[in-house]
C-alpha cells in the first residue's frame, strides 16, 4: 500500500512538473512573437552609421531597412544598391544576418552602403527605444541606428 501511495505521488509531481514546464516555453514564444512584431514588417529609416549622421537621401535615395517576417527576409539601401539577404531572431534581442544578393552599380557616395553592409554582418544583438532602433555588437556603441518611417523625430 505504501509503494502505491508513493508512486502515486510521483507520477502526480511529473505530471505537475511537465505542465509548468509546458506553460514556461509557451510565455518564451509569446515574448519572441511580440519583439519580432516590434521590429519586423515595418519600414526603418537609417539615421546613424558608426556614430556619425546619415543624410536623409543620399544619391537621391532614402538609406533603409525592412525586416519581412513572413519568410525571414531582408532588404535595405545605403542610397545606391539594393541590399538584401535573410535574417534570424533569437530570444533575448540577439539577430544574425546572412548577406543574400545585392545591385553592383557604382555611385558618387558609397561610404553608407559599405559601412550599413558591414554594419549587418557585425550586428548580432538589437535594441528598441521607442521608434529608433539600434543594430549592436556585443556591448559596443550602435553599429547602426534607425527610425520607424512614419514617425516624428524626438
């Protein structure tokens, strides 16, 4: 009688241990779905490389980045070529980038489009403050900052 009481609990305790641990991992999800929602499928002006100031057109071209998340894509500017690769979004606020195809014309201007290229292989970290977001490496300064298009400057 005794060994049946005892495993009784047992079995109890597992089955309590494996709903909490169920109800865990879905909180996790629903945290990543809301911080990719933040920053994906939504237009980003780039404002600052490296610390010093973007131009809000150069080469007569916006310099932004789009995150599409229904199939995990990039695409961004630095106001010449057309850049694009995939993305992936890891809990914690940590992004990793892969260089896809990208435009080869030659422009006047071309420092932001490589410093905004090299930006995203580096970055592996973001953060979001109110409408700017900032690509990161580590627990450097900003590799890149960006503005939500559509929103008004602070």
């Amino acid at each position: 009688m005794n060994k049946i009481l005892c495993y009784s609990a047992f079995v109890c305790l597992l089955s309590l241990g494996a709903c909490s641990k169920s109800k865990k991992s879905g909180v996790k999800q629903e945290n990543k779905q809301v911080v990719s929602q933040e920053i994906t499928d939504k237009k980003w002006k780039l404002i600052e490389l490296s610390g010093k100031a973007v131009a809000d057109s150069v080469n007569g071209k916006e310099p932004f980045l789009l995150l599409q998340k229904a199939d995990g894509r990039y695409t961004a500017s630095g106001g010449c070529n057309g850049l694009g690769g995939t993305f992936e979004l890891v809990a914690n606020g940590k992004i990793k980038f892969t260089q896809g195809m990208s435009t080869m014309m030659a422009c006047e201007d071309m420092w932001v489009e490589t410093d905004l290229n090299q930006a995203l292989v580096q970055a592996d970290n973001y953060t979001v403050n109110g409408n700017e977001l900032s690509l990161n490496k580590a627990r450097m300064a900003p590799l890149a900052r960006f503005r939500a298009v559509g929103t008004e400057k602070k």
